[in-house]
C-alpha cells in the first residue's frame, strides 16, 4: 500500500460506545495530523504529532484522545461522544515537520454518533 | 484565528470555461497552499506557492499571490466536468507553530 490509509471508512457508534480510528503512512514521513471536517464549517486541526511527540492540541475535548505509538500509525480514540462530533476526521502526514509543507491526506473516516 | 478565505463559497460553470477562486488571509504566512477535496474524500495537494513568489503554474492550474494585499488566486483553465470539487486555500500560521489552517472552500460544479 502506498499514501496514507484510514480506517474504519464509515463508523456509526452510539453516546456510550468506546471506538477508535486508525491512521497508517507509508511515506516515511515525520509529522502526523487528525483534522476534523464539520458540514458548513472549515477543517479544524485536532492534533499534530512530530517525530511521535505531540506538539499541537487544539482545545479539543477529551472524549478524543489520540495516540502515535511510532511515525508511520496514528490512532484517534473515541469515548462518550456526542451527536455534534459526527463528522468526516482526516489524517494527514507531512515530511516537513514544521508542519508548514505538503500535506498527504487520507481518504478520512466518516463518524457518525447517534 | 489565522485563517484563509475562500470567494467564491459555490462556483457553477460549463466545461471548457476558466474557473477562478480567490482566498484572502490575515497576517503574515511562509507559504500558501491549495488543497483539492472530491465529495466525502480526503484532500489533495494541488500547488505551493512561496512568500517570495508571485505566480506558479501546474497544467491547467494557475495560482497568484500578492502578499501586499494578503490574497491569492486559482485559475482552472479550460475546465473538465472532473474538475468539480471543493478548493481550499491553507496558510501556515507564519511563526505560531506546527499549524496549516484551512478555510471554508469554493464548491466548483463543471457542467457537462
């Protein structure tokens, strides 16, 4: 496989339920991202982690709790959530870890919290 | 919150016409991007374009940027109906941090 895969591709959970998603590179890349993707509103960067240290955490609650075990898997856990988190979450790597460079995206992982 | 703009929010034109964007941006960036996103996929990297730089061209994309006026283009020329997408402009946050912000996109729908 080559690029970024994400899975599961759809999830449906409930409030109470514990799920998590999972981000694989195969880039050799440095950085890795979670964006979330909300109907109407633009991609709000989670999380950014540099060679497996997190260096970005922006304000997001903590029923979303990431995990980068090494540079090429990024996991994004899920407990208790609410209908407002139901969105399209998108894992992106980069080479440059400033996080300023290209972004490889993948295909994202459409939740939906019922 | 650093943050580009994209005008216009929907774009509808026939294939073989020119699409145009624009996104407009706050403070100061090392660079600015445009990402393209097909319906409930992830996004794609399109062009690049540099702080010191003011035009750059790949295929049938065109993207400006004036910096004096904190805004870029995207020009599609001679549209495909495969082309219908979202577009995205994302600038870097200058010196805050590992951090490319997005903004809301333009929805291009190329006729047939």
């Amino acid at each position: 496989e080559t690029g970024v895969t994400q899975t599961p591709r759809h999830l449906v959970m409930g409030m109470t339920n514990k799920k998590s998603l999972k981000c694989e590179q195969h880039l050799g890349h440095n950085a890795m991202y979670w964006y979330k993707q909300s109907a109407k509103k633009p991609l709000e960067l989670m999380f950014v982690y540099s060679l497996e240290e997190r260096v970005e955490n922006n304000s997001v609650p903590s029923r979303f709790s990431p995990e980068c075990p090494n540079s090429s898997h990024l996991f994004l856990h899920l407990h208790t959530l609410q209908p407002e988190d139901s969105a399209l979450y998108l894992c992106a790597s980069s080479q440059d870890r400033t996080g300023y460079g290209e972004l490889f995206f993948g295909e994202g992982s459409r939740l939906t919290v019922l | 919150s650093q943050q580009g703009e994209e005008d216009p929010q929907a774009l509808s034109i026939q294939e073989g016409e020119n699409a145009t964007m624009n996104c407009s941006y706050k403070t100061s960036i090392n660079n600015l991007q445009w990402y393209r996103q097909n319906s409930g996929r992830g996004l794609v990297h399109l062009i690049l374009i540099r702080s010191n730089e003011r035009e750059k061209h790949s295929g049938r994309l065109r993207v400006t940027l004036d910096t004096s006026k904190k805004s870029s283009s995207l020009l599609i020329t001679a549209s495909r109906a495969a082309d219908t997408a979202s577009y995205f402009c994302a600038t870097d946050a200058g010196a805050a941090g590992n951090k490319l912000t997005f903004g809301g996109g333009t929805r291009v729908l190329v006729k047939p």
